[in-house]
C-alpha cells in the first residue's frame, strides 16, 4: 500500500479496531447475554402538503454555487454553497469571495475568503466570447503578497463554473489590470483554466519544455475529506494525455504537500485510453479494485478520476473496465455498467 492511501486508511483502521475491542472481539470482557428487542410499531406522521409546499419554495430559492475558497493548508478549493438565488449568479459568486462578507457565517471549517474585506465588484459577461470582465474597486489591493496567485485562480475558476464563461479579464476602478497591483504578477489578456490552479512544478527540472495537466487529490481529514485540483506539468513529449492524467494520478501528490491519494504504486493501465464522443475508456489491472472478489472500486478513488479527466476538453464521461470487463462496482454497491459522468458540483459536504 502506499504512504499516500495510508494517510487516509491509518485513522480508518484504528477506529475500526477500536470498535471492535469495545465487542469483546479482541480479548475484552465475556460476550453479556442481551435480551431479543421488543416488538416495536413506529407510525411515521406523512407530511403535509403545507410543509412539503415551503421546503419546495426554500430548495427554489438557492442555487448551489461553486466558491474557490482557501483551507488551512493554503490550497485554492471548491466548496459548493447554497447562495440565495438572484438574476446575476456570477457577480454574487464573487461576492461571496470576499472576507467578512455574506460568507462568513456558511464558510466550512479551517477554510478563508480570498478577496480582501470590503472590496466591491461588478462582473459583465460578452455573451458572444464567453468572457467575464471583472471590475473591482480600490480595496482589491489590499490583500497579502502571498495570497497573490490564489486571488488569481480562485476568480478564475469561480467564474468559469459558469457554461457562459469561458475566461475573464480584470479591471480596478475602470481600468484594464495588466498585472496584480501588490506583486506584479503578469496577467494574461483573458484568464482561463488552463491558466492552472493549485501550481506544482516540484520535480520540474525544465518547465519550458513542459505543459500542464490538472488532477484531484484528496484534502482535509477524516470526517471532512475534499476534493483538490492541483495542476502539475508533464513533459511536450507526452502524446496521450489521457494516459497521462491517470499516471500522475498514480504518482500521487508531491511528498512535500499535505494531500493524499487512494491509488496504490502497482495500479496500472493494461492498455492506452480509448476516447469516443465524449467518453474515455480506462482498462486497469485488478490492483485498482478494493475487493478483487466483490469487484469493488472506492467511489472516492473513481470521483479522482472522473473530476481529473473531465477536465480535459471534449471529455464528459469515463467508462471504468478491469482486465477488460465493464463488471464492477463502488463500494456502495452501486454496478458501475455504464460510464461515469462529472458530477454537477464539487465538494457538496457528502465526500
């Protein structure tokens, strides 16, 4: 097993342990005689049609929003919210990105706003070029040097949840920003994913001849997993990306960062990923399985996976085969006999 897989499983297992030794099973006390339960009716009330009509109207009035918050480890990452629902969803988002804002009593645990305090915005979207120009006004400066390429990336990836918006352009007080005002940071004409998130370039020897991919790994700890984008670089010379993605999935995260992976060091691909309107085929080896004999793969292990590949351009589905049989299942259960899909939003609080 790796270190990575083990970060997460060691807690898991102790507890296991301990449950168990609370059962008498690992040399406790004698097993005590429990009496059969009794017999017990229980007459669930059905709910009224006044109360299913306001939890209807309360689901109807939000919108779950992607917002690119900061945790405690310093990562940019997507916690979906439920935001009162309003005409301009893309302005709001960015509000809610603001500190001691409207986000500050919804904010998970160990997790910050990005903008700085009191900075207020407006967001006008060309609907012919998909691209968002942000304008704030002046407090937009007033953040740390360190938290200069997070802002970045977490307007960026904010805003591009959005099917209208493909990249985005910022401006302060009605001028066009050419770099970030506290370190200089150059700003491309148009901001967009491929700008990366979550930049990793250890290993990196010649990044010149390189390009970046982005992967998810796994944050936070137990009882409060998430799911983290990070863009690391592999080299020009890498033809298929598909397989590309899978393998740094593979290595795992970098040993110096705070995240884990599921993938184990012997998981391999038994073939090269086949793609087809839309849909990318995976053939693993059986190592990929956490039950080789109830043919089960962890859903958190296939979310990975799924979020990885989605987004890559064109792709929108992943189909998941073992020795080249379609036959599994999560570990829910759940037969996975056709592809996988992106899920709508990430990190909804159900890891």
């Amino acid at each position: 097993m790796s270190k990575n897989k083990a970060k997460i499983l060691g807690v898991t297992v102790l507890t296991s342990t301990v449950l168990l030794s609370g059962c008498g099973l690992f040399g406790g006390e004698k097993e005590k005689k429990i009496d059969p339960p009794k017999s017990v009716t229980v007459t669930e009330k059905p709910v009224s049609k006044e109360t299913a009509a306001k939890e209807k109207a309360k689901a109807e009035d939000v919108i779950k929003t992607e917002l690119y918050l900061i945790d405690k480890d310093g990562y940019v990452v997507p916690q979906t919210l439920d935001l009162p629902k309003k005409a301009s969803v893309a302005t709001q988002a960015l509000q809610y990105l603001v500190a001691n804002g409207p986000v500050t009593n919804m904010l998970p645990n160990d997790f910050r706003a990005v903008l700085p305090e009191d900075t207020e915005l407006s967001v006008n979207i060309d609907k012919e070029t998909g691209v968002a120009t942000v304008d704030f006004s002046k407090e937009f400066k007033d953040y740390k040097p360190e938290d200069e390429m997070k802002i970045l990336q977490s307007v960026t990836w904010t805003l591009t949840q959005f099917d209208n918006v493909k990249s985005v352009k910022l401006k302060m007080n009605g001028h066009e920003l050419t770099e970030m005002p506290v370190n200089g940071t150059p700003i491309s004409q148009n901001l967009s994913r491929a700008t990366g998130i979550n930049i990793d370039t250890n290993d990196v020897v010649d990044i010149t001849n390189t390009k970046p991919v982005t992967v998810y790994y796994i944050g936070g700890e137990e009882g409060s997993y998430y799911y983290v984008p990070v863009t690391r670089r592999i080299s020009n010379n890498e033809k298929d990306q598909y397989a590309a993605v899978v393998n740094e999935l593979i290595k795992g995260p970098s040993g110096k960062s705070t995240l884990a992976s599921e993938f184990v060091s012997d998981v391999k691909l038994l073939e090269a990923p086949k793609y087809q309107d839309g849909t990318v085929t995976l053939n693993f080896n059986k190592n990929i399985l956490d039950s080789s004999e109830k043919m089960e793969i962890s859903q958190s292990l296939l979310d990975t996976i799924v979020l990885s590949l989605t987004e890559q351009q064109g792709v929108e589905k992943v189909a998941i085969q073992v020795d080249g049989k379609a036959e599994i299942k999560n570990d829910k259960g759940k037969k996975l006999s056709e592809p996988v899909t992106r899920p709508e939003k990430v990190n909804t609080g159900s890891f």
